[in-house]
C-alpha cells in the first residue's frame, strides 16, 4: 500500500514524492541508520555518514525543510538522496527502499562516497555546474561593457587581466532568467544554487560577481555591492546559500605555500601580484577548511587589521601551529586591497611578508 501511494500516478510511473517525504520525516530515516541525533540550535546533529567524521559532528538535519547537509564533505539534500547515498541506489530504488514494508534498521553502504562520487564541483550536480556556468559567462559579458563596474574595479586596482582570467562579473537583475531561456536550461538549479530566489529574482542583483573556480569552473559565488539604488541596509558581500569555500583554494593546490587572507578583493589583489592565495572569506573557520590549510608546509596569515581579524589570526595560529605565520601589513593599511591602490603597493607588501619571516628583502613573491 506504501508503494502504491507513493506512486499516485502508476500508469504513467510518477511518483508523489511529496506524498513520501511527508511520510518519512528525514529525523526518522536518519536515525534508522544507527546515527545518533541531537539537537543544536534549529538543527539535528550527528556523525556524516559518508566520510570520517571525527570531532565536531558534521551532519546537519533540518525538520523545517526536510533537507540535510554535510559541513565537512558537502553532501546534501531531502530524505530520498539521503538513501541513495546510503545504499548506493537509483533514485527507483530509493523509492523503493523508503516506501517499501521492510524499512526498519537501514545500513550505509561501506563504500565510502569519495570513491562514488568526486568532490570537484563541490558536491553541485552537473545541472547545476551547468546553470553556474552560464551565469558566470553571462556575468562576465555584462561588466565587459558596464562601465561602472570597470571604474570601479579600477579604482580597487585590479587590471584587465586579472578581471578576465578569475572571470569577474556584474549581475544587474534583470537578465539571467531570459538567459537560460535562451540557452534552453531548466529554472530549477537556479533556484536549487540560489542564483533565483523563488521569486524569480536575481539574487546577486546590483552586485560585482566574484565566481570560485574549481578547474576553471564556478563552483560559487560571491557578489560586491555595487548598485546606490540597494536597501541601505543590503549587505557589502553576498554570497550563495551553502557552505562558503576558501576562495581561491584550486589555484594554489601546486604551492607548498599559501597565503590567507580575509576578503574576496584581498585575494584578487594577490592574485593579480602572482602569490598562491586563499581568502576566508570571513572570520570563523569550519575545521575542513582549518584542515585543508593544514596541507600547506607554510600559511602566512594577513587577516584584517582590525580587533576581529587579531582574533581570528590568533586562532588559526592556535590550530595550525608552527607553520603558521601572521604577517604585519604596514601602518594605516587594514588589508592587502588598500595596497592595490598604491603605486609601490606590491613593494610594500612584500617586504612585509618577507619581514614576517626574518628574511631581507628580495623580489620573490614567497620567500
């Protein structure tokens, strides 16, 4: 009878999975799994299943969206991928699996999922890698021919080459949606990434688009305010839904060495400067994040010089260790973007991070 109703329109093979989902709370499913549960905040919390998660539990259960999501490996969705992922099923088979008589104590494949499923695109499926894709050309296009969006980033102190080679862009609000029309893509990754919102606007509107590129593809994306004619209580950076990167972090994977700093337009100015750079985009850090700066042999740490960056250069000093080096940017200068603006700005710079380690001054970008 489960299966019957979970398939309402059986001769044309439909599924309700609406009908399914509010049958089997995700709460319920997870935890016949064996996962253990507890509640923190507006959240579920336990181990991930699809990954080795020691520490702080990773895995997050929302009841009010029925959704899950990973903060460590990524993975995420409503209760029928999380039985896919479980059981390594077809979507049919999930169905099956949840709708079907024998759904008490479940098993997790012990496949684990990074052998299923690579992590390149960020755990983004290849509809939604797609959509990203287009907007970040359509973006890209539109700020070629803005013109202030160009004097803007030129008053930053960003060049024509590094605008073109991270791909930077301008979202006016209006054309997105008539783009992937265009291009015949499905709507609903848009809304899935959050480049809509469910009321079909354009989410970064009135901002310069700053995409994270994994292999040359957007994997995310961060939006400057641009636009005066925005809420004046509008956010200076907006990002997509989901968990933040560290912005950059694909480009530097050959260094032994790495650069963190803070802002989106910090690690532009780096990169423009040729240094293998990330930014934090803020000032806390997710242990996966703190683990992936752990690859590096040496993190020089040039966080804003202001109360919140000290904290937060402290900490990463804490749990990086010896490696860690903080760096000293010079007097009246909160972060590497000022610099960008001046004309020995680049000099400037790497004397300090040359200083940081008790070397004398020399042109190379990382000592």
């Amino acid at each position: 009878m489960a299966v019957q109703a979970a398939r309402a329109a059986a001769p044309t093979g439909r599924i309700d999975t609406a009908a399914l989902k509010l049958a089997h709370p995700i709460e319920d499913v997870v935890a016949r799994y064996g996962i253990e549960l507890r509640r923190q905040g507006h959240a579920l919390v336990g181990r991930c299943p699809f990954h080795a998660d020691g520490g702080r539990p990773n895995l997050h259960l929302f009841s009010a969206t029925q959704s899950w999501y990973c903060f460590r490996c990524g993975s995420g969705g409503d209760v029928l991928k999380f039985v896919m992922l479980a059981g390594e099923l077809s979507f049919r088979e999930a169905v099956d699996r949840l709708a079907g008589p024998a759904v008490g104590q479940l098993r997790v494949s012990p496949k684990p999922l990074s052998s299923r499923r690579p992590r390149a695109s960020g755990g983004r499926d290849p509809e939604e890698m797609a959509i990203l894709q287009a907007a970040v050309s359509l973006y890209h296009n539109i700020l070629r021919a803005e013109s202030r969006a160009l004097e803007y980033l030129a008053t930053r102190g960003l060049d024509t080459p590094t605008i073109e080679r991270c791909r930077l862009g301008y979202a006016p609000g209006d054309q997105l949606t008539a783009y992937l029309r265009w291009h015949r893509l499905p709507i609903g990754p848009a809304l899935r990434v959050g480049l809509l919102t469910r009321g079909g606007a354009e989410f970064l509107t009135g901002r310069i688009v700053v995409p994270d590129l994994n292999g040359g593809r957007p994997v995310w994306l961060i939006g400057r305010r641009l636009d005066d004619n925005l809420p004046d209580d509008a956010p200076v950076y907006l990002s997509l839904p989901g968990a933040k990167p560290l912005l950059g972090l694909d480009d530097t994977r050959s260094s032994p060495t790495v650069i963190v700093v803070e802002g989106a337009f910090d690690q532009l100015t780096l990169n423009m400067w040729g240094y293998p750079v990330v930014a934090t985009l803020g000032t806390h850090l997710r242990s996966d994040l703190v683990d992936a700066l752990r690859g590096f042999q040496r993190q020089y740490l040039v966080l804003d010089n202001d109360d919140a960056g000290l904290e937060a250069t402290l900490t990463l000093q804490q749990e990086l260790g010896s490696t860690a080096i903080p760096v000293a940017l010079p007097d009246g200068i909160k972060d590497p973007s000022q610099l960008a603006t001046q004309s020995n700005g680049r000099e400037l710079f790497a004397a300090a991070l040359l200083q940081a380690v008790g070397q004398p001054v020399q042109d190379s970008p990382i000592p």
